[in-house]
C-alpha cells in the first residue's frame, strides 16, 4: 500500500485570484507613487486572498518591500521573496522577537523607546521607525524624537500612517507636515508615509516607498482611485441539491423565510465560515449567467439557500457566482471593504 497522501477529490468553493489585475493594481500605484515607489501590504495573509497566490505576482511585478503585522507571517512571505525585504509592523515585544529578526533576516519596524533599546541591547541592525503623527496606535511620539535611543538605531525607513487619508481634510497635511520635521532631527534613509488612500493624495505625500494594501486587492478608498483599481476577486460555488417547496414551508433555522407559493430552491456550499457572513445575506442574491437567486433565510456555516425561479435549468453541481464585489455598499451590508476581503474563510483560501 502506497503511502503517499490521497488527492483531494474536487471542491464545491472556488476563489479565483486575478493574477493580471493584481499585478497590474501594483504596476499603477507605483507609477501613481513617483517620485517614490510602492510597496505592497501583505498583512492577514495578503488581505485574506493568500500569500502564496498574491506574493509571486506582486514580486514579479516588481514590489521589492512586503509588510506583515505578526512575526508568524514572515515565514510564509519568506518561501517567496527574500527576507530582508519584509518589514514586521508590531515591531519586536521581546528578546525572542528581536533573535528571529536576525536568524531571518525580516526588519522590525520600532515602535517605542522600549522596542528601540530592546533592539539595540539584543545586537542592534537594521530596522524601520514609526513615527506617530496623530493616529494614535503605535509608534514613538514627535516629542520623542531626540531620545538617544532612537539616535542609536540604524534606520532604513522612517514612517508613520495616515488616520484619515480617505477623507479630504487638514490632518492629513498636518501628520505629513509633522512626519518631514520629525526626518530633520532622525537620521533614516528613507521616508513613507501613503497607505492606498494616501496616494490618491497625490506627489506630496508619496515621499520615498507608499505601502499600499487595499486597492492591490482591489478596493477603492478614494473616488480618484475608481477608474484605475481593477476587480481581483471571483469566489464561486456549487449547488448541492435542488428541491421544491410547498407555500407555508420555511428555509433554514427559525424558518426565516416563509413560501408564499410553490418554488424550486437550491443549497448552495457557501456560509459564515467561508466568510460569507448571516448579514449579507437578506436582500442579496447569488448570480449564474446574469440571473439573480436570492438568496432565502438564514446564512448556515456552511450553507446558503437561493431561490431558482430565474434560472429553471440549474441543478446540484452547478456553479454559481457569489458576489464579492468589496466596494458595492448593498453587497457589504454594513461590513468594510477591509473586512470582506479579510474575513474569507480558511476553506475557501485553500482552494
């Protein structure tokens, strides 16, 4: 008997990955990114779309700096880009943190003081800085910027982020104000300061590297990024079975919805846990070939029922269209396009 692992039999989910527009997505921001260059937020396993399908073609596209939240997420970045390209944005919290920087070869980017004597007393090297200019989650403070344990720090970016650079209004002026006094007094070799929204922003606030994230993937957090951002994502998934319904019978948990006449229904292999969550659900529906099936009842885990009065001829196999179309406001249904993208399901990802 073989001991070779049995192939899977075929998936009833299917994420497909625009791999041209992906990469077209980075191409764009980085010419929108001049007189600097765009790098590539890869965080939450590349937004939720997988880093093993997203990572090659942003490298090949040409993106040469990747960045991760967590310390577990270098390893998998790492199989396909060098590590010392990959930037760690919560920084090093203790000793051990700061041994798998240097045995990797990924940048810490400092957050605090206590982060940049930790560094510097565990064998110093190279690192990033973040700066914060009014966001107020991580970073050091402009105050902060002459202490003598940020002058001891060899830094290769000096960052911060923007609170609000999908809206139009003066703090953004001001956090990039603060950042270009802050880099008088901070020796660094580079600056960064524009997520997606920022370099819409234009020139001014692309400095030296933007790091963009949601628009790769395919969101539009300002109207000017509307005509150049391409769609990347198409999630698909089989009917598992057809079945009819009498009037006065109810679909799924608590009968949420009642037949009001005779309906063919189909089970279709999508639920919460694939991230198609309960509250998309009323007033949305699966597509097959432009025909809209809405969907009927409750989201199950697992499992979502639509109706299949507009397209008679399907059957349990079929594919259908699950939208995910992350800048519809009907389909996100009170969710962010951050959140569509990040809260796909670990069994859809696998696909």
């Amino acid at each position: 008997m073989s001991d070779a692992p049995l192939p899977l039999p075929p998936s009833s989910l299917r994420l497909t990955v625009n791999a041209d527009a992906l990469g077209a997505n980075w191409r764009a921001l980085d010419g929108m990114s001049r007189p600097g260059r765009a790098g590539a937020a890869v965080k939450a396993d590349a937004y939720g779309l997988g880093v093993d399908a997203c990572v090659p073609v942003l490298r090949d596209a040409g993106c040469r700096e990747f960045f991760v939240a967590h310390w577990s997420e270098v390893a998998s970045v790492a199989a396909h880009v060098p590590a010392q390209q990959i930037a760690v944005l919560h920084g090093p919290q203790n000793e051990a943190d700061c041994a798998y920087a240097r045995a990797l070869g990924a940048v810490p980017v400092i957050n605090s003081l206590e982060q940049a004597r930790l560094w510097t007393a565990t064998g110093g090297g190279q690192c990033h800085l973040m700066l914060d200019t009014g966001i107020n989650r991580l970073g050091i403070g402009p105050s902060e910027a002459g202490d003598p344990a940020i002058a001891a720090l060899d830094i290769d970016i000096l960052m911060s982020h923007l609170a609000s650079a999908d809206e139009t209004t003066a703090m953004n002026r001001i956090q990039a104000e603060l950042l270009a006094e802050a880099a008088q007094s901070i020796s660094h070799h580079r600056l960064s300061l524009a997520n997606s929204a920022g370099i819409a922003l234009g020139p001014d606030f692309a400095c030296d590297l933007t790091r963009p994230g949601l628009a790769l993937y395919g969101g539009v957090p300002r109207a000017e990024l509307a005509a150049t951002i391409r769609p990347v994502v198409r999630v698909e998934a089989r009917i598992l079975q057809c079945r009819r319904i009498a009037p006065g019978e109810g679909v799924g948990y608590n009968a949420a919805f009642i037949a009001g006449s005779h309906m063919r229904v189909g089970t279709v292999s999508i639920g919460y846990a694939d991230g198609f969550l309960r509250q998309r659900g009323p007033g949305n529906a699966l597509i097959h070939d432009g025909r809209m099936l809405p969907i009927l009842g409750k989201v199950s885990m697992d499992m979502v029922v639509v109706d299949l009065a507009a397209a008679p001829d399907l059957a349990a196999g079929d594919w259908v269209t699950v939208p995910w179309e992350i800048n519809d406001a009907v389909q996100q249904k009170g969710l962010s396009a951050y959140e569509m993208l990040t809260l796909v399901g670990a069994r859809l990802r696998r696909v």
